[in-house]
C-alpha cells in the first residue's frame, strides 16, 4: 500500500528536506506541498492523504490551529515539526505524539515514520489526537505570560509593559515595538516574541506584524482577498487573507 503524505511547513528548506528523506521511500508518495495553515487545511480536506508532516511554528494559522480546524476524528496520521518549541514538546511528550526537531535527524525520522506506519496499520489517531487536543488546552490555560519585556537599548535595559504595545513589526533580523509615540527597535525575531505575548491579546495578522488586539478600531476588505487593519491611532496596516482563525480570534464568528 502507497502511503500518500502532505508536507506543511512555511520554510521550503524544511519541506525539501522531509522530500530528501522520502526520495527513497517507495511506499511513500508526496501528493501535495503547503506553505500555511490555510492552504494545508484544504488540502487535507480535499486531497484526503495518508500522513501529515505538519509544522508548529507557521505564521497566522500555526500547526495546532490546522489541528484543531480539521477536528480530531478528521486529521491524518500526523507527524509534527518543530523548531523546538517547550509548550508543544510538553503536549507531544504527554501523549506520545510523534514529532521531529529542527534540524531535521534521518535516524529520528525513519523511526517516526515507521510508528506513524504502524499507527495507520493499527488504526491508533484520532484518539491520539483528542487527548492532545484536551492537554494543549490545559497546557495553554496554565501556561502564564510576562506581563512587561524586557528591551535591550543601547547599553541598557528598558522593560516594557505588553499592554502598552500597539504592534510589533519584524524587518529583517530586527523587530520594532510601536508603544505609543515611542519606537523600540531591538535584534529578534517575530517567533520568538510570539511565544512571549498572550494569544488572547496579540494576533499576527501577516508575516511581519503582531497586533494587539484591543487596539484595533476596524477592518477594511482590500484586494485580491487582503484586508486593511485600521489601528485607534490611525495606523494602518496590512492583514494577509482573510481566514476563520483571524475572525474568531477577533470574535466575528
């Protein structure tokens, strides 16, 4: 039996290189590629494949989030990818879900493949997937965030309360918090700061910008399925395809 496998990572050297393990897989066949939670939610949805190799740290709609869109019952075997995340780690580790560490180890992923073989021969998922679905929430829920970041400034530390930030926006290797009038531009990285800020109050609304939510004032449709995100301040920013994560985070469904 050909295993038909999808590959969802927002990094094309990370798919190519899960593509360069499977190269001599010949029970294995790669039926599709995506580089976001959207696209890979209609994927899985249309194209119906066997095994998932589903990264955790996307943009807009991360790893769990296309989880918790296809619904448990629904989701392909699947093997998650993580550049080392301690939330997800916890999660997996919990309910002995596979997954794989960035970079990418051929010795940990045959023996990922060959559970996720015996899983799919053994039918063993979709309550896999509903424990880990119930102890990401739990883990979620007590997970605690910082209530102030602390920016390095030339020489200097200064701390800045999260509640106070209006947006974040990532320029190359730097980010740059806009607080108020006032603009901190530090070395970093916008996946790095994510994991700092509460889901509850901060949404990335594109690849390069994190928003808090309560500063947001409206929404305006733009072109080619794009939106306009207007700030109380004015400030008006760009928002990638509209998608069903974004509008229930922003409680429009």
């Amino acid at each position: 039996m050909t295993i038909r496998a999808l590959l969802v990572d927002d990094e094309p050297l990370a798919r190519r290189a899960v593509r360069r393990f499977l190269v001599k897989k010949t029970d294995v066949e790669v039926v599709a590629e995506c580089g976001d939670g959207e696209s890979a939610v209609h994927a899985i949805q249309s194209l119906r494949p066997d095994l998932v190799f589903l990264d955790v740290q996307m943009p807009e709609m991360d790893g769990f989030q296309v989880l918790g869109s296809i619904g448990a019952g629904e989701m392909p075997i699947t093997i998650f990818v993580t550049a080392y995340d301690r939330f997800a780690l916890r999660a997996f580790d919990a309910n002995a879900i596979d997954y794989l560490l960035k970079p990418l180890s051929r010795e940990r992923f045959e023996r990922a493949l060959v559970r996720a073989q015996q899983r799919m021969a053994e039918h063993h998922n979709h309550e896999e997937m509903r424990r880990l679905l119930a102890s990401l929430q739990k883990l979620s829920a007590a997970q605690e965030y910082p209530k102030r970041l602390a920016i390095p400034k030339n020489g200097r530390t200064v701390f800045v309360d999260t509640k106070n930030i209006d947006w974040i926006e990532a320029e190359g290797s730097y980010l740059r918090l806009h607080v108020g009038n006032r603009e901190h531009q530090f070395r970093g990285t916008l996946s790095e700061i994510e994991g700092k800020l509460s889901p509850a109050d901060f949404l990335r609304i594109h690849r390069s910008t994190i928003v808090n939510i309560q500063r947001i004032r409206e929404i305006q449709t733009w072109f080619h399925g794009y939106h306009r995100v207007l700030l109380e301040d004015g400030t008006e920013l760009r928002m990638s395809r509209y998608q069903d994560e974004i509008a229930r985070r922003l409680g429009l469904r």
